[in-house]
C-alpha cells in the first residue's frame, strides 16, 4: 500500500506542470483533488478533531497538508467552469423549449 501511495503522491508534480502549461484543460483533475480533500476533510480529519486525536499523528499531518483546500477553490474560475462542465447548452434548452411547443 505504501507503494501506491507514494505514486499516487509522486504523480502530483507531473500533473502540475501540465496544470500550469494548459490550465483549463486540467480543471476537471482540480475539481476531483477539491472533491476528494474536501470528502476526507470532513469525514476523517474532522471526527478525529473533534475526539482530540487528530495533531501528533500521520493523518493530522495530511489533514495539515490538506488545509490549503480554500486556496484550490480560490483559484478556479469558476464561471467558466460553470459554463463549460456544469452548465446546459443553450442550443440544447433552445431546442428543448422548440420541441415542446
């Protein structure tokens, strides 16, 4: 497992190079690392905060590592983003609204 993990934590610097080359084309790799630190945050960091076990352990140090969070989020454009991967098409509502007339 410790092999996994450290490719999963070697492949970042790789990803980030591309993420500064072509930023937009990287954003849906944002939005899963947003996605996922976000999800661990909340279901494993916070619990072991709240119980008082979380600082002086492995996972405090990731949880630690994991509080830049707001900064990821801060730099997505996030209008763009909206309109290229969440939004409707307007062609497809246009049409929509056509075919239902």
């Amino acid at each position: 497992m410790r092999a996994v993990a450290f490719a999963v934590w070697a492949t970042y610097p790789a990803l980030a190079l591309f993420g500064l080359l072509r930023p937009l084309r990287w954003l849906p790799l944002m939005f899963f690392t947003i996605g996922y630190k976000t999800v661990w945050l909340a279901f494993i960091a916070y619990p072991l905060w709240q119980a008082g076990t979380l600082w002086g352990t492995p996972t405090g140090e990731v949880a630690a590592s994991f509080l830049a969070l707001p900064l990821l989020a801060l730099v997505v454009p996030w209008g763009y983003a909206w309109r290229t991967y969440f939004a409707w098409p307007k062609n497809a509502v246009e049409s929509l609204r056509a075919a239902s007339s």
